[in-house]
C-alpha cells in the first residue's frame, strides 16, 4: 500500500496529544482521516469508515484502549492497531501485544520511531495481523 | 538490592533513582527536574494560581500522586490556561509513566488516567500513606512553569 493511501485513526483522550501525533503523521504526508478522544468515539468512526491503522492510547477512561483494540482486532481484521501509553513495563506491552496490537510505542512519541512503526506494517502488509 | 550495611533500600531510594532528570516532549514541551524527591510531612498551598490533577496508583504501590501547575508568574487569558492545562496533564501523565516504568523491577504499579482537582487550598496527608515530594519546571511556548509532584504512597502488604 502506497503510505498516502494509508488511513490512520488516532485515539488518545489528552486533545494535546491527538493534535501532536496528527501533526507528525501529516508532516509525514501520511493521512490521518480521524482523531478519537475515547474508545466510545473510535468505535463509532470505525462503525462505518475504513481505516487501516488505529494509533491507540491504552490508559483512557472507561473503556481502556486495550479493550479497544481486543475490539478493532475482532470486528475490523484489516485494521492494524499500534499501541502507546505512557507505561513500558514488559506485562503492558505484552497485553497490548496479546491483545492484537501490531506494535507498541512508549510516551513520549519520537516522530522517527512512530513513522518506523507505520513504515514497517505497511511495507509488510500487515501480514503480520 | 541490600546495602552493604545489610538493610534493604527502601520505597524512597528506587522512586528518587527512578524520576527522569529530563524529558523532551514532542519536541517543544521540557520537564527538567528542579528539586530531588524528599519526604514531606505536609502539603501547603504554594500560590492561589496552583491547579491540581490527580493520578490513583495501583499495584505493588497503592495511593495517588497528585501533580501542581503554579501560574503565579504568568498572566493567562482563559484559552491559553485550558491550553497549558492539556499540555500540563499529558506532560504529568508521561512524567509518571515513565518513572513507574522505571521502578519496573521493585514495583510493578499502573496509573489511573489523569483526574482535574482545580485548586487545592489545603490537602491531608492520611497517616497510613507516606508522602514524598518533588519539582520540575515545565518549559513550554518559551515560558517556564513550576510543577511539584506528590506522592502519598504506601507498598501493598
């Protein structure tokens, strides 16, 4: 898949957050068709959008993002899913790993590591799903 | 880890030794620390400018930790203040994550998403929890703000 034809949801409830990570993807010419404050909002857009990648925060109120994904991952197995959240320990990345998602990025994002992880599952694919 | 004298480090040691000197926040947001983390027997109000979030720790450390913005120095119209306080809450929300991902190997501990207190005039310290402080100064938009994290903590039993 071409990168600009790549449509990518971003879901975190800090707004600060959402803008910034939208504003590296665009930077990039990547092609961010949405922004969701909570998984609530995300459930919706993806309802009756395609996206091909969902960048999800996993500490949100209500509903975590990693039921998010548990979610995305189910009803939508085109869609791959990269986790971020403030908290590394090895027991969170590998929820958010046996959760579905295809990779996971501590906070705060680094513009080069977050553009290798959207590079690498589209060069792949997704085959990795 | 046991000390040579045989008397194993405590909570305070690891929580010191796990808080980042630095943190770069997409590039134009700095936390830089500004005072080392110290038991504190009270929590005062610093100025009536101080707004206050608060985040529940759960795990091997259960409590909150309760992180200030002080904008005493700074004359803020109300869009720029709602502005500062979403880059104030994320920014505390990355500062605790990062230092709980530290502390992984001694305690293994998660965090609540951030929840607004406003303005704490005064605050109690429950005996059962221990209390510790530090400081940071938040440097955003080319302004410097004071930032003091508190944690009331206690390890599970």
């Amino acid at each position: 898949m071409n990168k600009k034809d790549a449509r990518i949801l971003v879901v975190d409830d800090s707004d600060f957050s959402r803008k910034e990570i939208s504003k590296y993807l665009e930077a990039a010419n990547l092609n961010v068709v949405g922004e969701a404050s909570s998984a609530k909002e995300a459930t919706n857009f993806i309802k009756d959008r395609h996206v091909d990648i969902a960048i999800v925060d996993i500490v949100m109120p209500e509903i975590s993002g990693l039921e998010l994904t548990e979610f995305i991952v189910e009803n939508n197995p085109d869609t791959a899913v990269i986790c971020i959240s403030s908290l590394a320990q090895e027991n969170i990345v590998m929820e958010a790993i046996s959760a579905g998602a295809s990779d996971f990025i501590q906070k705060p994002i680094k513009q080069e590591q977050l553009l290798e992880s959207i590079y690498k599952l589209l060069s792949n694919g997704f085959d990795n799903l | 880890m046991i000390l040579e004298t045989g008397k194993p480090l405590s909570l305070d040691f690891y929580l010191r030794k796990a808080l980042p000197e630095e943190l770069n926040i997409f590039n134009h947001i700095y936390l830089v620390s500004d005072t080392p983390l110290l038991k504190s027997n009270k929590i005062v109000e610093k100025t009536k400018y101080e707004n206050a979030i608060k985040f529940i720790l759960q795990g091997d450390l259960q409590g909150h930790c309760l992180c200030f913005i002080d904008t005493y120095e700074h004359k803020l119209e109300s869009t720029q203040l709602n502005e500062l306080q979403s880059v104030f809450k994320e920014s505390a929300n990355i500062l605790l994550g990062n230092t709980l991902s530290a502390l992984e190997k001694n305690y293994l501990v998660s965090i609540s998403h951030p929840m607004e207190q406003g303005r704490l005039s005064s605050y109690k310290i429950e005996d059962s929890f221990d209390s510790y402080s530090t400081s940071y100064k938040l440097i955003y938009n080319l302004k410097e703000y004071y930032v003091r994290l508190v944690f009331q903590i206690r390890e599970k039993r």
